[in-house]
C-alpha cells in the first residue's frame, strides 16, 4: 500500500501540470516543473512582500528552480487589485511607470546535484519600472513571448503608509476560550489624511502569520472620535493560537538530525527522507519552542557557498499517527511549504496498516515549519483542535491592513499595514 502511494505520488509528479484556463488571483503555480518559488523583500527572505510606495530603494525578489534544467525565457508583469483581489478598474498606464513588463535575465545552474535544474532570480521594482499606486498587486510570470502561458503567480502589496495603527494582544476573557484564544484590539488614527466615510470607504483585514483560512475580514470599527477608529469587543478578532509549528531540517542530507529516521537515495538516484511519525498535541502541555511561524529557509550546510544552485531535492516522507481516519474531513500539512492552501500535494492519504496520515511532498533543502490540520466537510477554515490543540499562549505573528477608497478614487489603496507578535504585548 505504501508503494503504491509512493508510485502514484511520483507520477504525479512527473506527469502532472495545472492547466489554467483563467488565470487566478492567488498565489499559484502552474507547471510541475516549477519549484522553491520565493518573493519576498530583497533584503530579508522571511519579510512579508510589501513595497513602500515613497521608498524608491526598496525592490523585491523573486526567485524559483525550473526541474527541467534548459534555458527558457521568462518575463513578469503586475496586475492592480482591489482589496479583495479582484483586478482593478485601472489601466497599467495609471499605476505603473516607465516598463509595464521584466525579462528575467540572471539565471544559473544547479551544480553537484541529483536533481539538475536552472535557477532564476529577478528583482524589482527597477529605475525603469516603477509603481505609482498602493494596493494589492498579483505579480504574473509567464515565458515569453505567449502571455497565456502562465507559469505562476503570486501577491504583493504596495504601501502608502499615511495612517497609524496601534494594536494590543490580549487573553480572551470568560468561556473557554480564554485558554485557547487570541484577541486584537486595535486603534486606527491619522492626523494627515482623512478617512472618508470609514464605514463604506475603509476595509480593515487580520492576517494570522501568512494563513488566508482564518483571515478575518472587513472589521467594523467599535468607537469613532474624530479621525480615530477604535476596533475592539469584536469577537471576530479573537484567533485561535493554534501551537507552536512542529519543524524538520535537512539542510544536511548526508547526516540524520532531530526529526529523521532515515536517509536513502533510491534506484533512480533521488533522495528520500523519512521523518520520524508526528503525535497527536492537541492533549499536550504547551511547551513554548522557537520556531519560523509557518515558513521555511533553503539552506545547504554540506556546501556553504551557493544554496540557490547547490541545495538538492529530496522526497520528504510525512507520517501522522491518526489511530482513525477523520470523519468528513481530510488532513492536510499547512505552512509556507505550500502557500498556505491546501491542495493535493499537501493533502494526506490514510493509511490503515500504520494507523497513520501519509504524505510526501518534493522539497529544496532547507529548513521547514508544519504543522497538521484538518478542513472538514462544507468549511473552508482549518481546524487544529484535534491534531495541534489550541492555546493562547502560542507565539503568533499578526498583521493588519486597512484599505481606504477615498471619494472620488476608483480603486482600494493600502494605507495602513501593521504586523505585531503575540510576544510583545
């Protein structure tokens, strides 16, 4: 059964691309020969990807692996969108300067690997290429010349930073919640720059580390005294904290470290890494432990020069001990890995012998943040209640975003991002 498993994973794999027949606001990938696809601020790879709109130094970067290891041509081009990611009444003309596209030009090799693949990096905006609204923006990577060929795409946000946000996490009060939440109260004010009509003009959303599951959206304000919004006493900025992220390291493939139990290279010289089978937490203690909230790192500690082009790919075989399987639900692996969605790659296959949820998934060495979560039947919110526990003590990022569609604007423009720790309170 376990084979079995393996093999169809590997066809998958192999034969198996996303076919778009529109294209998606939302982080996607679209070709199985797409992997490890990053954007993030150019100097800090875990940073969310926000640009400032009034600091013309500042650039993202995007970088992926192609497996199939020839040189293509690839270009990239962005979309403004409304804050709830659907494109914009605007033409790019209005939002951008100077080049409406990027021709990806850096590319190198993979070197001393199994796995051979061309690696590519871009980094924008540029002199020539310039964004002169706020907002949400869905960068678009295709390869040239054929626009329909769609590769992947991912969300970024420009900021017009012109509001203050003040906010405080707290333990919930009464219920059982209290031993489980997390509430935000938060105070929305600008001295500078009027919020017209905050009720139909401004929309505010809470994003937990990088989940979209359980983002919150369109909170109303509680008090309003002059131009100061007070956001508090709303039961929809409570989370639940969830746990602390479990973590896997195969930065090394030649050494077995904590969370390991076995490192092979199969008959068709690919790597495999088997990680010791994951308990149950949520009947735990919480025990606080350092983690990455969600993401994950490409590092190679066997050759220190270049982790772009010399980190491999291995196979990463995931067990979760389930004594049953769930009933009208599945269980899926939630972080970073994959975007924070859940989809068939990190969707998990019961397995009756072992008692266990299995999966395996194709990954860059590195350093991985995960956790176990199940999406029951008619839901569209994750549940870690029965895999992780919940506990309100749990060390969570949040960020909040306020959009505001001043009078007159036919757009949403992003004047307000905050990102607070549950640890600093």
């Amino acid at each position: 059964m376990r084979f079995l498993f393996f093999l169809f994973s590997i066809i998958v794999f192999l034969f198996q691309d996303v076919v778009a027949q529109t294209l998606k606001y939302e982080d996607c990938i679209y070709k199985s020969n797409i992997r490890s696809l990053f954007l993030h601020p150019a100097d800090f790879e875990m940073g969310l990807p926000v640009l400032d709109l009034n600091n013309p130094a500042q650039q993202l970067q995007l970088s992926f692996d192609d497996l199939h290891a020839d040189v293509k041509n690839y270009s990239i081009y962005f979309i403004h969108c409304d804050a709830y990611w659907n494109p914009s009444d605007l033409m790019t003309s209005e939002y951008m300067d100077g080049f409406f596209e990027l021709n990806i030009l850096n590319y190198s090799f993979s070197q001393n690997t199994l796995q051979k693949y061309t690696h590519y990096d871009i980094k924008y905006p540029t002199a020539n290429c310039r964004f002169t609204k706020a907002g949400n923006y869905l960068l678009v990577l295709y390869e040239t010349p054929d626009k329909n060929k769609i590769v992947a795409t991912r969300r970024f946000y420009v900021l017009n930073n012109v509001v203050d946000i003040a906010a405080q996490i707290s333990q919930p009060i009464g219920n059982d919640i209290q031993y489980t939440g997390q509430h935000i109260d938060f105070t929305i004010s600008s001295r500078k720059y009027e919020l017209t009509n905050p009720v139909t003009d401004m929309k505010i959303f809470i994003m937990q580390n990088g989940r979209l599951d359980n983002m919150v959206k369109n909170i109303p304000a509680t008090f309003m005294t002059g131009n100061s919004f007070q956001f508090n006493l709303d039961d929809r900025t409570t989370f639940s904290g969830s746990n602390e992220f479990r973590y896997f390291d195969i930065r090394t493939l030649f050494t077995y470290t904590e969370k390991i139990a076995n490192i092979i290279k199969d008959d068709n010289g690919k790597w495999h890494v088997y990680l010791t089978r994951d308990e149950p937490r949520y009947k735990q203690k919480y025990a606080f432990q350092n983690d990455l909230n969600g993401n994950f790192l490409i590092r190679n500690n066997d050759k220190l020069s270049n982790p772009d082009t010399e980190a491999d790919y291995a196979f990463v075989h995931f067990q979760y001990y389930y004594p049953l399987p769930a009933k009208n639900g599945n269980m899926y692996i939630l972080s970073k890995i994959n975007n924070w969605q859940l989809t068939d790659e990190n969707k998990m296959i019961y397995n009756e012998t072992t008692q266990s949820y299995e999966c395996t998934m194709y990954l860059k060495q590195g350093y991985y943040n995960y956790i176990y979560t199940l999406l029951y039947d008619n839901t569209s919110k994750c549940d870690e209640s029965e895999t992780e526990g919940n506990y309100w003590q749990t060390e969570n990022d949040y960020y909040i975003f306020v959009y505001h569609r001043p009078r007159g604007f036919y757009y949403d423009q992003l004047v307000g991002l905050l990102r607070i720790n549950t640890l600093k309170r």
